[in-house]
C-alpha cells in the first residue's frame, strides 16, 4: 500500500512539477518555443516515408497539451492500481 501512494504521488509531484516550470517562463523554454524550434528539426529527421505512424501521431496531437497529458497518465496510474488491487488474495478471516 505504501508502495502504490508512493507511486501516485510521484506521478503527482511530477506533473506539478512541469506545470510549475511551464508557469515560470524566466525558468526554461515554453513549449510553444520548443515546439517551434524542434517541429522542422524533427521533420527532417523523421522520414514520413520511413516511419508513418511517427508522422501521423505527431500531426494528430498537434503540441503539447498538459490536461491531456495529465488526464491519459493518471487514469494509467489509477487504472494499474486498481489491477493490483483486484489481483491481491483475500486476507484469511481471524477469529
């Protein structure tokens, strides 16, 4: 159990985390610079061709959306947990 909370609030702290750095612009790059800096680069690496599906994700998505992102990865995390928990044994009944 204690592995498992220790698992969500990672999951948690991180994502607080970028958003935090996100909001300090004076931090690091925003994400619409870095997107416009490494969108051509990354098209000129990616050959469609070569690797369509990397092409066709990369269009869909269209950038970078932290809600997005945060709601796919907590439900992953909620979701495994949940397996986990299903999965475990019954305790024995104590008289």
């Amino acid at each position: 159990m204690d592995a498992a909370l220790t698992h969500l609030l990672g999951f948690v702290h991180a994502n607080a985390l970028a958003a935090a750095d996100d909001a300090d612009h004076n931090s690091r790059q925003s994400q619409k610079d870095w997107w416009a800096v490494s969108e051509p680069l990354l098209e000129r690496a990616l050959d469609p061709e070569r690797y369509p599906l990397a092409g066709r994700v990369g269009s869909e998505v269209g950038g970078y959306h932290p809600e997005t992102i945060w709601t796919f990865g907590l439900q992953r995390v909620l979701d495994g947990l949940a397996r986990l928990i299903v999965s475990r044994p019954a305790p024995e009944a104590t008289l």
